[in-house]
C-alpha cells in the first residue's frame, strides 16, 4: 500500500522566530505568522508550527473567453501609417512624462527646440528604426507630435 500524501506540502524557506512566530522568507514581504493565520499572498499560511502551501494541486486561475484571440501587441493588428503615428505620440509623451519641469521651463523660457534637442534626437532614431525610414521621412505624425503634445498646440517643430 502506497504511503499517503500529505494534502499540505510544507514549504522550505520559512524560519522560526523567538515570540513563538514563523516567518516566511519566500517574498521581500517577509511575513510573520501565528498559527492558522494566513501570509499577505494568501497562498502560505502557518500550520503546526510550519509554513505550508495551501493551493498546492488546485486551480489558480480560469479563463473563459474566444479561441481567437487578438494579437498580443494592439500595433500589429493595425496598418503601418497608424502603428507610426501611435508610435510618435507615445515617443513624445514620454519626454513629458520623465521631465515635466524642463518642458515648463523651456515653454516659458521659448527654446523649447534647444532644451529638448537631444531627447528629440534619440526619439526621432527610435521612431525611425521601428517604422522605418520611409514612412518617417514621408509622413509628419512625429512632427505633428512634438508639436501638439510637446509644444502644447504651438506650432514650434
């Protein structure tokens, strides 16, 4: 007769505390258990003195939806001159969003051009590679970009 299997594997990295608490050591949040108390993940919990794992060989999640399924990246289901544009957008907002001050300073200041070459620069490159350079160099999203997002609707670029 086969030996039975224990319904709750006990897990390794766990360790005993001197107020009589054990303390999980699987995540940095390092919890520390009384028994039949539960850790922040839910999925361990102090019992007998150990931590266990209580969803070991059960379900952790379900997906109901089609079987056809959009692709993964919402830019491959769209044609190249859309990809571009989305593309310079998102390229220009993120000069925005990593220095708010600067873009402040230069549009009151008017060099937003000069403040913002370099970054300009990169992103023009970035753009570039990821479209190509044909339908950089024949389209304006990046420069209607930089001029709506970047100047705020200022005619600048």
């Amino acid at each position: 007769m086969p030996a039975a299997v224990d319904p709750i594997p006990r897990t390794r990295p766990w360790h005993r505390l001197d107020d009589g608490r054990v303390q999980c050591d699987i995540c940095p949040r390092a919890c520390r258990l009384r028994e039949g108390q539960r850790g922040m993940c839910f999925v361990r919990m102090c019992q007998g003195g150990e931590v266990v794992l209580t969803t070991y060989g059960r379900s952790s999640g379900f997906c109901v939806g089609p079987r056809e399924k959009k692709p993964l990246n919402p830019f491959l289901a769209q044609d190249p001159r859309q990809k571009a544009r989305r593309l310079a957008r998102a390229l220009v907002s993120d000069m925005i969003v990593y220095q708010p001050d600067k873009r402040q300073k230069a549009l009151k200041e008017g060099n937003l051009k000069e403040a913002f070459e370099e970054e300009i620069k990169k992103s023009w490159e970035e753009y570039v590679a990821q479209v190509g350079d044909d339908l950089a160099n024949s389209t304006t999203f990046f420069t209607e970009a930089l001029n709506e997002i970047l100047a705020g609707g200022q005619k600048v670029f």
